[in-house]
C-alpha cells in the first residue's frame, strides 16, 4: 500500500523533497516509516529526531498503524508565544 510522506521545515531542506510516496506493507506503524527515512535520508536522522509526525492532520504515536494513502507530515518543533 502506499503512503505520503510530506516534509515541512528542516526536514524539507534537508531532503530537498516536499513530498513523496513510499510503499509499506498491511499493518505497518508510524516507527516502521521513520526508520525507513533514517535510512533514506542518513543525514536528516538528527532532523527527523526533533519532528513531530502527524498522520491526516492529526499527531500520532510511533505505534500508529499506517493505512493505505494516509498523509503523514514530518513537522518542525514550534515555539512560539
């Protein structure tokens, strides 16, 4: 199945991609995704680390289950006032 990875912040300098798909099996979760892009991508691994992961607007835990054309953003950390 495919998802969407979409990068936002650092992670889209890093990458030099705003998006792309990857293909994952049924039943994979969020942390499966992310060691997929530590490997991709070895030199955002420290970038990665610092970001939120939302799956379809919503923040998600490394155990989330990923389903078929989910869109999981890679977002900076925030901060504001």
């Amino acid at each position: 199945m495919q998802v969407k990875v979409l990068f936002f912040g650092p992670a889209k300098d890093i990458t030099h991609l705003s998006s792309q798909f990857y293909t994952v099996e049924i039943g994979s979760t969020l942390q499966s995704l992310i060691n997929r892009l530590y490997q991709d991508f070895p030199q955002a691994k420290e970038v990665f680390e610092l970001c939120s992961f939302v799956i379809n607007t919503e923040f998600a835990s490394p155990e989330a289950i990923l389903r078929e054309e989910d869109e999981v953003a890679v977002l900076p950390p925030v901060s504001g006032g």
